[in-house]
C-alpha cells in the first residue's frame, strides 16, 4: 500500500506543471485577446475583450462578411464587373495598386481584400455593393447592431485611429464569417499574383503567417498601425472543431502569432 502511494504521488508530482499551465492557460501578451469555440461560441478564454480598440486592417472582417452577404443574396455575383473609382484607387496603406477607370471581377477583388488586406479592393468593392464607401459603412453599423457589437465603424478598411471594435466585437463578427465556406476559397492561399486588365502583376503576400506555418488555419485578417499595434483575428480547424482567436494591441507581429499557436495550442489539447 505503501508503494502505491509513493507511486501515485511521484506520478501527480510529475504532472504537477502540466497541469497547473492547463489550469491557468497560455501566457498571452496581447492588450486584448478572446479565445472561442466557433461552433458554440463558448468563450474559453479572454482578456480586456470589452475594451474598445484600434483594430487597423482587422476591421475588414465586417467588410468581408457584408460582401459575402451581398454574394449570397444574389446583390453582386463573383463575375460582375466593378469599375475602380478614384477614391477606390486613392487608398494608402495595404493596396494591390488598382488603377482609376480600370475594370476588375468582384472574385479578384474579394480575393485582394482577403488574401493581402488590400484597401483599395475592399472600398471598391464596398461601392459596388452600397453605391458610396458612406453607404457601405452605415450597412456596417446595422450589421453591428444586428449582432449585438458595441463598436462602430467610421471606415470599411480600418485605415485611421478610431477605437471600433472590442475583441469579443471581432470574435462575433469572425463565427459569422465561419459560416461561410466561400472565404475559404481565398483566405488559405499565402502567396499569389493580382494580375491587372493591362497585363501587369501584383504579389499578395497573406501576412497572416499562420495560414502557411500552422496546421489548420484558414483565416481570417490582420493589421497594424503605429497605434493600434499588431492585432490579428485568426481561425483554425481541425477533427476537433473550429477555434477563434482574436488578439488585439501586440506590441510587434511575432508576438501576436506565438500567441495565437499558443492559444490554439490550449484549445485543441483541453476542449477536444
């Protein structure tokens, strides 16, 4: 009897740290973060989730899902033909160079906007869907209310330093977006080319890494600025289910992917 105990506690002793690192969850250094079950929407673990946030080209998350909405109602279809504006074409930041007057399918514009975050797909498209980028954002914060978000939106690409969504805000909007098998279509391609009506190319880099280097992720948008820092809203599926991830306010990109693979990595060994 002696030895047995002596066994047992030798064993519990051992797993000791396993289990005191499972109890307390991953080391996540985000300002916010939530991690969640996208088919039930159990949140498993979270940090400042309500806090509003900078959410930079995370934003877009809403944009992909009203253009969906749009896609599945029969509003637009993937082979219409969408005319660039000169708003569209002026866009800063993240961009695949689109040039004013030129003509371009609603797909390759979808397929910018998700693969590299490309602001001048995302507002083109969002003209093409409410008639003016101002329409599109108050769809945006219609949708928002409809899903019980407590942000709301200034912009359809996230360009700028307001404070629009919450972590959990993103979460919600990401599980609808789960929804949807069409993302998937662009959000797991890493590398590929845009090629414009005259001919010239340009390269999309997905900067959402994990898509390439961890098992399982199909989704779904980053995004940094000065400000808002590195933020990241990510979905993973495997046999066991889909997780969410959203971290918000990294303080530089490599973080913010440690703590997702270290996220995912808890989800997947605890609540599968």
């Amino acid at each position: 009897m002696k030895k047995i105990l002596i066994i047992m506690l030798t064993v519990m002793l051992l797993f000791a740290p396993w289990l005191t690192a499972h109890a307390e969850g991953p080391q996540i250094r985000a300002k916010a973060w939530i991690l969640v079950d996208a088919a039930s929407g159990n949140v498993l673990l979270e940090h400042n989730a309500d806090e509003p946030m900078e959410c930079a080209g995370v934003v877009k998350t809403m944009s992909m899902l009203l253009i969906l909405d749009a896609v599945k109602t029969g509003r637009i279809s993937l082979t219409e033909p969408v005319t660039i504006s000169k708003h569209a074409a002026s866009m800063g930041g993240t961009q695949v160079f689109l040039d004013a007057n030129s003509t371009h399918t609603v797909e390759n514009l979808i397929k910018a906007m998700v693969v590299c975050s490309a602001n001048d797909a995302t507002v083109a498209l969002a003209e093409k869907v409410a008639g003016s980028e101002d329409a599109f954002v108050d769809m945006m914060n219609k949708k928002a209310e409809v899903l019980g978000l407590t942000g709301r939106f200034t912009n359809a690409t996230g360009l700028g330093s307001d404070k629009t969504m919450t972590a959990r805000d993103v979460a919600t909007v990401c599980q609808e977006l789960a929804r949807y098998d069409l993302i998937y279509t662009w959000s797991k391609i890493y590398l590929e080319h845009y090629t414009h009506p005259d001919g010239r190319e340009t390269e999309m880099v997905n900067q959402n890494r994990l898509v390439r280097f961890y098992e399982g992720c199909d989704g779904f948008a980053t995004g940094s600025t000065p400000t808002a820092g590195y933020c990241l809203a990510a979905s993973v599926k495997r046999s066991g289910g889909r997780f969410v991830f959203v971290s918000l306010g990294s303080a530089n990109s490599s973080t913010r992917f440690d703590d997702a693979k270290a996220a995912f990595d808890y989800a997947f060994a605890g609540f599968t």
